[in-house]
C-alpha cells in the first residue's frame, strides 16, 4: 500500500528541501478546476499536466500541458499523484483512466458520484496498490509544502498535528 505522507511530501534534498510532488489535475479547463488549479499553483502546490480529453495539446495559463488522457499526462510527467474536478457522471471512466495509468493517490472532489461508482474505484486503486481520497473532499495538503484540494490555505500551518475530517466546512472551522 502506498503511504500517503511519503508520496505527499517527497524526498529531502541535501539542503533539507522537500522536492514538490508532480500533480495532474483531470478537469482542468472546466470553471471549478481552472480556479483551483490557480490556487494551487500559487500555494506552490507542483501542477505539471492537466487532462481534459479534446483539449490535448493545449496549455492552461501558458504553462501546464493539457493532455487527452491520464496515461498521457503520467507518461510525460511521471506524477503519481491527480486531483479530479470532472462531473460525477465521468468520474468513473476518469478515475479507472488515472489509476490504470500509474496514479498512486486520488483526490476526487466531484459531489453526487453514484456509491457503486465509487466502490469499483476503491477496489481498483486497491488492486494498484493506490490510495482514493474521496469523492466529495476537500483534499488533502500539508501546509506549507503541498496543497491538493479545494480548502483555503490561511487556516492550516505546518505543525505535529493531523487534523482529518468528514466536512470540509467543519475541517476549516477547527
């Protein structure tokens, strides 16, 4: 099984730095991904490679490559890691697409994902050896190194404690 906190943070450099994680954000020209997707950026969250499929080869903001598929974004960019803000009705098929391309760690923000959707991805991300955070999160983050999510940044700082919540509205509120 993967853990969460390694594939998150990344490995020390020699300075004591930990490298930024490559991330893939799977819906990234729709309205809710375009916004957060900048968000993350300037948090200094590592977006390499979005997935929007008849958008491939396109970039967002100039920079980050748009990809057709998932297999495509990680076979470029070699992230484990995908945030996903594609309507619940393509959940399914976008999740199946990440995770059979090497994703090790999912969050899936959509809300109304059918359950039977979201147990097939479960048992397939466990067959991969990979971890799904979701659907219908907030994300995930370690302040001050690596945001993946939906949730603002000023509430959270770097400390010893885990703060793990069911709502998001109540995870700010803490």
């Amino acid at each position: 099984m993967t853990d969460i906190f390694e594939l998150l943070k990344g490995k020390q450099n020699s300075k004591g730095d930990f490298q930024k994680q490559p991330v893939i954000v799977q819906g990234i020209t729709g309205k809710y991904g375009t916004r957060h997707t900048k968000l993350m950026i300037e948090y200094g969250t590592n977006i390499v490679a979005g997935v929007t499929p008849g958008k491939g080869g396109q970039k967002f903001e100039n920079s980050v490559s748009i990809y057709e598929t998932a297999k495509e974004a990680v076979d470029k960019t070699g992230a484990k890691i995908s945030i996903m803000f594609v309507p619940a009705k393509f959940f399914l098929g976008a999740a199946k697409d990440a995770l059979e391309a090497g994703i090790k760690l999912l969050v899936a923000i959509p809300e109304h994902v059918p359950v039977q959707d979201a147990m097939k991805i479960v048992e397939i991300a466990k067959q991969k050896g990979a971890i799904v955070i979701g659907p219908n999160t907030p994300g995930v983050m370690i302040p001050e190194l690596i945001k993946i999510g939906i949730m603002p940044a000023s509430p959270f700082k770097f400390g010893n404690i885990v703060v793990l919540s069911k709502s998001g509205t109540l995870l700010y509120e803490i």
